[in-house]
C-alpha cells in the first residue's frame, strides 16, 4: 500500500511533517508522498524521518494554477532539490496568498467580525496561511461547529468571505518543477469542474504543454470516474497516479491515508510502474533534503 498524495502543518495538514512521516510508517506504507500547498518548508523534517525506517518518501509539491474554470492545482513528484525557479514560484503564490488573506480578513472586519491576519497566523505553524485556517480559526472560536460549516456560510466560492486567487502561470510551474528534479502531474481532474466532454481536450492540451502524469485515483470521485479517467491518460501516453489527499486523522471523513476513490487501497503499481520510471534513479536520500 502506498499513497502519493498528502500534506501536513507545513500548509494545511494537522500533523507536523515529522509526524505525518511517522503516521505513514505506523500505517505501514511502502511509499509515501507529502505535497503540501506552495510549499516544500517540510520535506526535510519528514525525509529524516523516513530516513529511519524502510519507507520509501517521495518529496513532493501541489501548486495552485491559475485557470479559467474550477480549481487547477498541479502535483511536483519526486523533487531533488530546492531550484531557483521552484523557489520564485512559491515566493510569488505566498505573496499572492498573504493579499488573499489581507482581503479575506477586510471583508470579516467589514461584516463586523474584528480580527487581525497576525491574530490568525499566531495560531499555527504553517508557512502557507489558507482558507482552511480560517476556517479552523472560526471553529476555535466557537463561531462555526466544524470547518465545513465555516466554507458553507462564509469561506466557500459564492459565500460572503471568499475571495479568489491567482495562482500561478502553468508552463512556469511545470518548468520549475522540472528544474527541480520532478515531473508534473495533474492533481485531482475532476475539480476543473468541466463535463467528460469538455475536460478530454483540456487535458490534452495540459499534457501538451508538459503535464506528464494525471491523478486518476482521488477520494473526491467514484471508483467508477477513476477508472474512466485512468483510460483517458493512457489516450494521451500519460502515467496515473492515486492519493488519498490525506489532511489528518478527522478533518475529512472520506480521507484515509493509504486509500482512494471508493475507499480502495492504494496499489503500489502506481508507484512502481506508473511513476517512478519517469523519475529514472530516483532516490530520495539522495536529494536535497537529506543532505
């Protein structure tokens, strides 16, 4: 069992980055990603971490894209190294997050909630400050009864505190993540929000434009639309991935560390067979963030 799609504290997870490596381990995974938002502030804690054990880590990324419809966030596995382009682009997306941020807490203080953005980053550990914790922030303050509550009535697209963001460019996220090692897979398909007929040539046109892999498997969608997605990656001569985009034990009941759509556990074909011969010879005690 393996899973190729996680985060943790260093952007929007629970655990700490050391400890979600651990939990990996205790759950007993042969290969484990972590791909936290617009940021690769963890990889080093959890790579020595893995270091300890027989768990292979492969140090990961999802970058937000800036597109026209639904939501493109763009998966960077098996990163080697901290690249001066990988670098501008996360340097870019925390400044396009923190004016998000800035916005999101202008529109709560104009609905007559005080609060400061410092107030809300002093609560967590995170480099990556994002809806996710302000949604946690309203559930610490007794304001909402659960996070979900907190997108329905005020975080959540259409509601009265959201605001959109950038992202950024995709062929300059592609390239970053080539220049640091990686490959570029599409993360979860399903939320460009585009019908079957619609998303075959987006898809064709993303891989084009060097998006080698797609994320066929993912718990927001039936077992049924994963299989019908994994079929229009190999139309396209892309490899497939699967991931639980595992945020920590509670936060969403339908993730599960280790399993996927239709709460299958992850094969670990799509690590040795799919992934992993686009990465050639990899190892990761051989990147950056072990050395």
């Amino acid at each position: 069992m393996i899973d190729l799609h996680s985060h943790s504290s260093a952007s929007d997870g629970i655990f700490s980055p050391a400890d979600s490596a651990r939990y990996a381990i205790e759950k007993k995974l042969e290969v484990w990603a972590l791909t936290d938002h617009d940021t690769v502030d963890g990889l080093r804690d959890a790579a020595k971490v893995c270091m300890e054990s027989d768990i292979i880590f492969d140090p990961g990324i999802e970058i937000n894209i800036a597109w026209s419809t639904g939501e493109f966030h763009l998966l960077g596995h098996g990163l080697r190294k901290y690249s001066n382009e990988l670098k501008s682009v996360i340097d870019y997306l925390t400044e396009d997050r923190k004016n998000r941020n800035l916005e999101i807490v202008r529109k709560m203080n104009a609905n007559g909630f005080e609060v400061t953005l410092d107030e809300i980053e002093s609560m967590f550990t995170a480099s990556q400050i994002g809806r996710p914790h302000f949604a946690q922030y309203l559930v610490k303050k007794g304001v909402v009864k659960n996070v979900q509550e907190a997108f329905n009535r005020f975080l959540g697209n259409g509601r009265p505190w959201y605001v959109s963001h950038t992202g950024e460019d995709l062929d300059v996220a592609v390239e970053a993540i080539y220049s640091a090692g990686g490959i570029p897979v599409i993360a979860h398909p399903m939320s460009l929000y585009l019908s079957w007929g619609k998303l075959e040539p987006v898809i064709e046109q993303i891989h084009s434009r060097g998006v080698a892999g797609l994320e066929a498997w993912h718990p927001g969608i039936r077992a049924g639309e994963a299989y019908r997605l994994e079929e229009l990656a190999r139309k396209f001569d892309m490899f497939v991935t699967a991931g639980s985009d595992f945020h920590g034990k509670g936060v969403r009941a339908d993730r599960h560390l280790g399993r996927t759509s239709g709460d299958k556990r992850i094969e670990n074909r799509f690590w040795y067979e799919e992934l992993l011969p686009h990465l050639g010879d990899f190892d990761y005690r051989d990147t950056d963030w072990v050395k």
